[in-house]
C-alpha cells in the first residue's frame, strides 16, 4: 500500500465515523423526547405540571419528589388532596424554612394548581379530591358532636385556632373553603392528624364542614349593626326607637279621643 493509499483509508474511514457520530447524534435527539414523553406516561396536564413542578419546587422536593435533606419531604404518594391544600391555601412554594407554613396568597392560579396535583398524583397516588357535589350537605348537629370530639382540643369550639407546643399552632378555620376543609382531614398537614375516610365518612366530613362554615355565619355578632359594634349599640337603637314609637302612638290616641 502506497502512502497515500493509507492516508485515503484513513481519512474516508475518519469521515465515516463522523457521520455515523453525526446521525446518530441528530437521530438521538429526534427520538429521545418522544419516547421519553411515552416512558413516563404522563397526561398533557401532568406534564405541565411537571415544568410547574421543577421549576417551583424541586429544590426542596428533589427531582423525583424523593425530598431533599433539611429542605422537604418526599410527595411520592402525598396525592392530590394534599397539593391542593398546601397551594391552594398558598403555603407551598415554602418561601423559607420556618417552624410552619403560613396561609399566604396563591402563588398559582387554579390551573397550574390542577397541573401540580395531575403531576403529584401520577408519582404514587394517595388520597383524591372529594368527588362534585355540595360539602355541606351533612347533618348539622352531628357536625357539631363530630367537631368537638375531633378537632376543638386543636382549633378551639369555635374554630378560631390555638396554640400548641414548639412555637406551632392550629391556625383559625376563618379563612378555610369548604375544600380547604376537605382536603386539610384529607391529608393531615404538619401536626394535624389525617382523617382517612374510614375515621370520618365522608358523610360525616360533609356534616363538619357544615357545622365550621354555619359556625361562622352565626358567630357574626351583628346581623345589622352599626358599624360592627356589636349587640349594645344595637339594643340602644331599638330601644330608642321603641320608645319614640310609644310616644308617637300615645299621642295619636289622645288626639283621637
Ligand atoms: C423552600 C422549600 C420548599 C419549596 C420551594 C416547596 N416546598 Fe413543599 N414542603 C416544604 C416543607 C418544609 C414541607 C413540610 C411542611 C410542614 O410540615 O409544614 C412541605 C410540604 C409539602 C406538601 C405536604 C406533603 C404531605 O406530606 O402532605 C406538599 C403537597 C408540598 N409541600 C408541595 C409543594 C409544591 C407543589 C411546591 C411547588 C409549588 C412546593 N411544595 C415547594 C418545603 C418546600
Ligand atoms: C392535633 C391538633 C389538630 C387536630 C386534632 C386537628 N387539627 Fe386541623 N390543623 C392543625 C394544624 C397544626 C394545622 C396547620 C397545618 C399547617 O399549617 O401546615 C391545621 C390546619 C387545619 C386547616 C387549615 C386552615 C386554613 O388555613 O385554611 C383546616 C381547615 C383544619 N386544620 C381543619 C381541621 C378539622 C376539620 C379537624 C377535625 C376533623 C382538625 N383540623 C383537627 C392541627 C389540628
């Protein structure tokens, strides 16, 4: 073989493995996506959720929800009911580490918070969102009963939060929907304990439900009162406007007869 002969050889054979290098570099990345796409089975709205998801809350989550040290729990079947509640409510995204997440204002909108749960609830399920319907369609009194012998030693009979050990508290039910309600026995954040359904039917969460929301309706102290002042002001103006009535009623008597 002549020299130049070797160096042809050498350099088509160069040649040849750039472009196999080459097409199967452009090939990978044709199909690496797609079949990614197909391994991981993810619904259009999961995946959605997924970007949400890494790019909200992966650092204190990790990359398979795994959790990180020191920074989160694992979400590997916290399910649905448990991200609705912890966004929804707006104490997740965690803004800092501190000794309980507050109630702060949604970071999300209603469908991102629908992505995040699609996502959280294809890694490992765990408890759903309650099924349609009206929440409160549940007996009253025995919301209350249910109330008292579950939930006051915690937020109080009328539902207006307590404290409880190491700086933490069970915060007041004011601000809470009725699937803020729902999903908190759902999923038992922090040191609240989680009501499965076979503790609490879901008829017997419906009558709670119930009960807190009639609670605070009724524990308004003034229907119609002036600025808020409560019951006195109140009285006062009916009696004053009583006795100028009598007054009134007198004197259309006396003139009669
Ligand atoms: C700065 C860190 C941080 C970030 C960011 C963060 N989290 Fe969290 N997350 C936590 C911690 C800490 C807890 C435990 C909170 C507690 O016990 O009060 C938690 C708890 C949760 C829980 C409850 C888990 C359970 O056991 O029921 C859910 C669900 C959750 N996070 C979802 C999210 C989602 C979704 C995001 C992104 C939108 C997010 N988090 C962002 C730190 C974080
Ligand atoms: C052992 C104490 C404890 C008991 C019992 C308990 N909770 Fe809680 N609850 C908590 C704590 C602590 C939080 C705050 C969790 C957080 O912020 O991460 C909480 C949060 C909540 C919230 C969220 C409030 C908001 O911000 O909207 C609701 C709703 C709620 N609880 C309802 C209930 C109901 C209903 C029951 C009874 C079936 C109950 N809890 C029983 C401790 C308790």
């Amino acid at each position: 073989m002549t020299r130049f002969a070797r160096l042809r050889k050498r350099t088509s054979s160069g040649l040849a493995l750039a472009v196999a290098l080459v097409a199967v570099g452009i090939g990978y990345s044709v199909a690496a996506p797609t079949s990614s796409a197909q391994e991981s089975g993810l619904s259009v709205e999961a995946m959605a959720g997924q970007e949400l998801f890494e790019n909200g809350c992966i650092t204190c989550h990790g990359r398979n929800l795994q959790g990180v040290e020191d920074q989160g729990p694992s979400l590997i079947g916290v399910g649905e009911a448990s991200v609705y509640f912890q966004v929804s409510t707006g104490r997740m995204p965690l803004a800092q580490q501190e000794a309980q997440a507050q109630r702060k204002a949604p970071v999300y909108d209603d469908t991102e918070v629908n992505q995040l749960m699609a996502y959280i609830q294809a890694n490992g399920g765990g408890p759903e969102m309650p099924s349609e319907g009206d929440l409160r369609d549940g007996d009253l009194a025995e919301g209350g009963e249910l109330f008292r012998l579950n939930c006051a030693s915690c937020h109080n009979f009328a539902g207006r939060g307590g404290a409880l050990s190491s700086g933490k508290n069970a915060p007041s039910l004011n601000p809470s929907s009725d699937l803020d309600i729902y999903t908190a026995m759902l999923s038992g954040p922090q040191n609240m304990p989680v009501f499965g359904d076979n503790q609490l039917t879901p008829e017997d969460k419906r009558a709670i439900i119930n009960y807190v929301q009639t609670l605070k309706e009724t524990a308004d102290p003034g229907g119609l009162s002036i600025g808020r002042a409560g019951p006195v002001p109140e009285g006062l103006v009916i009696w004053v406007v009583g006795i100028v009535g009598c007054v009134i009623a007198c004197f259309w008597v006396g003139t009669r007869s």
